[in-house]
C-alpha cells in the first residue's frame, strides 16, 4: 500500500541540486589544481629548458677560448657597453672586441661574433633556445701584469627559451643566468733555441712601439750614453740622469744612441722590477771591455728602434752563467735592418726581431732565445739550450703561439637576472 506523506513534497529537488553543486565544485577544484599543476610543471620545465640552453652557451663560449687560447687572459671589454651592446674600446684597451693589438691574435669573424652581447639562435631558429655572453672578466694573480696567466676567468652567460624571435622578450619567455669560473695557467716555459721566419709569430709589443711611451712617470734621457761619458752608469729604480724620483721608464729620444765606448758599463740594478728602455736610436756595445748588465732579479725589456750591434768582445747580460733565465734581459727589435753579435760576443738574452736577419760572427755559445726574419751563422758558435725562459715574464702570446691552458671549471653557480 503507497502512502503519500505531504511534508516531504519538492525536498528531493534541492537535495539533487545541492548533490550537483558539491559535484561541480569538486570537479571544478580538481581541474584547476591539475591546471596549477600543470602550469607549474611547464613553468619548472621551462626553467629547466633555459638553464640547460645557458649551459650549451657556456660550453660554445669555453671552445671558443679553447680554439683562440690568446683572448683568455683578456676581457670581453673593458669599457662599458652601451645600450646596443657596443663597445668602446680602442687601441690602448685590447680586449675580445680590439683585438689589433692582442700578440699572436688575428681579427677574425669568430671572435667578432663571440664579442657580441646579442642573443644567439642555438639552433636554426629561436625555437630551440637562444644564448648570449653577459661577460668574460680575466684577473691574473699578479695584478702589475694583468694580461699574463695564471689567473681566473669568470664567464657570464644567459639562456632563454620560449621565445619567437631575437629581439626583445615574448610574455613567457623563461631566461636563466650561469656563472662559471676557470683557472687560466701558462705553459710554463719556453725552449731555447732558434725560431725562423715561422709563419706563428706573435706581433711585436704594442706598448713598445714609440707612439705608447707613457705620457708621465718617464725618464727622458737625450745625452748619447757611451763614449761621450766620463764614467759608467747604473741604473737603479730612484736613478735617473736627466731628472730625480722614481723611474722605471727611460725614452731615449730621436737620434740618441746606447753606444758604449771602451771601458763603458751599464749596470741596470733593480732587483724585484723592470725597468723598460724606449730606444729610438742605435744600441751599440763596443769595445772589450764594455758591458751591459743586468744584476740578478732585475728584468730589463728594450724596445729597440734603430741598429743593434753587439761587438768586439763586448757583454750582454753578463758572463753566461751570470743572473738567471735569459728572460731577465728582452730585446724587441722593430726595424727591419740587421741585428749583428760578432767579434766573441756574450749573449745571455731574449731577443724578438720577427722582420730582421740575425747574424751571429766569431761568437761564444749563445744564450736563450732568437725569434728572427733569418739567422746566418757565420763562425761556430751555437745556441746553449741549457736555460728556458719563464713565459710569466713575456708578453701574453709568445709561448708556442700563444697557448694558454684553462682548466676544468672551478666553480658555478646559477644567477638571479
């Protein structure tokens, strides 16, 4: 028998619609959830993406020094960018973007585009990522020599993805930041003996070159030293004998010779420094017994611009056996006439002259290194290769082509932009 009870007419409507809200809620809960979810993994993903394409970035940008070995111990640029990116360095600011004036460096497509600061397709397009450089900063463990391993290279690097074209960022585009370190070290040492007409030559110092004798802090000297002096000269840091202070730098001008007469001695004593010589005229050792010599832990670089003429017995860098590894005494020729040691000759030296002949007469075994256009032997003297020379003490590029070694990376760490 059916019985109808009137108190309960129109509940079960309401109780279906309040099922179907709950229902609806949750279904709508869950699939905003999956939606968060969703969008958080794409985000995660995204981030992951972008870490990964700046370290294919910072692997491009570590073959790239390992190919040019010459630019790791120089910056990106050492100015500051503008907004393009450009930068604004010039002759007297080698870097990545200058490089007329880096030894044993030549300007190539590769390093132009490796200087840019613009993002880089990874592949073919920008689909699959893009990277930049932010900055390669080199800073050597001696500061006086800022250009000379060993020392540490930091390189900073970007990586993006999402993102259809090359210019400014797509709303989400995700972009990441690494920073990595490198130890930058040097060969070491360089082997004595002859280098000839080797189509590796590094370039010539650019520091030597006359037009960049420092503006102050130089002695000028413009008496011919040599026969037109009484007595011998030593140079010392606090020694100068035009001016007083402390020089390191003499400029011997226009048409002033090195010329030692009989008897003459040079003595340059600085033990710990270098002391640097800009010679625009000849540099000429003459008559036994004049010396030229350069007292242990003293380094001398000559910049020479006119003959150099080592003869009759005299004495460069002292006895062979006298103050150390050749590299205590460097001579960089930049004239193209001939460099002559005759007449027996000591030689214990460094000497560049990448456009000149070398000849050698009537000489005793010679000392250390000769880089040079030609080299005619004119007597039986022969090169002792019993003393390297330390390439921390040559110029950035004169050891075996200019081959640095960097090192696994040191440390990494991720940036916030």
């Amino acid at each position: 028998m059916l019985v109808a009870h009137s108190g309960d007419r129109g509940f079960a409507l309401p109780l279906s619609i309040g099922l179907g809200m709950v229902m609806l809620l949750a279904t709508l809960t869950i699939v905003l959830k999956s939606s968060q979810d969703r969008g958080s993994a794409s985000t995660q993903q995204a981030t992951g993406k972008s870490q990964s394409i700046a370290e294919v970035g910072v692997t491009r940008y570590q073959s790239f020094l390992a190919n040019n070995p010459g630019l790791t111990v120089y910056s990106d640029c050492q100015g500051a960018r503008n907004s393009s990116g450009v930068c604004p360095d010039t002759v007297t600011t080698p870097s990545w973007s200058n490089t007329g004036s880096i030894p044993g460096v030549t300007g190539s497509t590769e390093i132009a585009s490796a200087a840019q600061t613009n993002w880089q397709n990874v592949a073919s397009d920008s689909s699959q990522g893009q990277f930049r450089l932010l900055s390669y900063v080199f800073r050597a463990d001696d500061a006086s020599k800022p250009t000379a391993a060993p020392g540490t290279g930091t390189l900073i690097v970007e990586g993006r993805v999402n993102q259809s074209t090359a210019g400014t960022e797509d709303i989400g585009t995700s972009t990441a930041r690494l920073e990595v370190s490198t130890r930058v070290q040097s060969q070491g040492t360089l082997p004595p003996g002859l280098r000839v007409n080797e189509p590796s030559f590094p370039s010539l110092p650019p520091e030597g070159q006359l037009v960049n004798v420092p503006p102050t802090g130089v002695c000028t000297i413009t008496t011919q030293l040599g026969s037109r002096i009484a007595s011998s000269i030593t140079f010392t840091p606090n020694n100068c004998p035009s001016a007083s202070g402390t020089y390191y730098t003499y400029h011997f001008k226009n048409d002033v010779d090195l010329y030692l007469g009989s008897g003459v001695h040079v003595t340059v004593d600085a033990p710990g420094q270098t002391i640097k010589w800009y010679v625009e005229g000849d540099l000429k050792l003459h008559h036994d017994p004049s010396t030229l010599k350069v007292t242990p832990g003293t380094n001398l670089v000559i910049y020479a611009h006119g003959t150099v003429l080592l003869k009759e017995s005299a004495s460069i860098g002292g006895p062979l056996n006298n103050s150390g590894s050749p590299d205590s005494l460097q001579i960089y020729k930049y004239s193209t006439d001939e460099l002559k040691i005759t007449g027996g000759s000591n030689f214990n030296a460094f000497i560049f002259a990448p456009t000149s002949q070398v000849t050698v007469s009537e000489a005793d075994p010679i000392r250390g290194v000769i880089w040079a256009k030609a080299y005619e032997n004119r007597s039986a003297s022969f090169v002792d290769k019993s003393a390297d020379v330390n390439c921390s003490n040559l110029p950035s590029g004169f050891c075996t082509g200019g081959k640095n070694q960097m090192t696994s990376i040191s440390s990494w760490q991720r940036k916030s932009r």
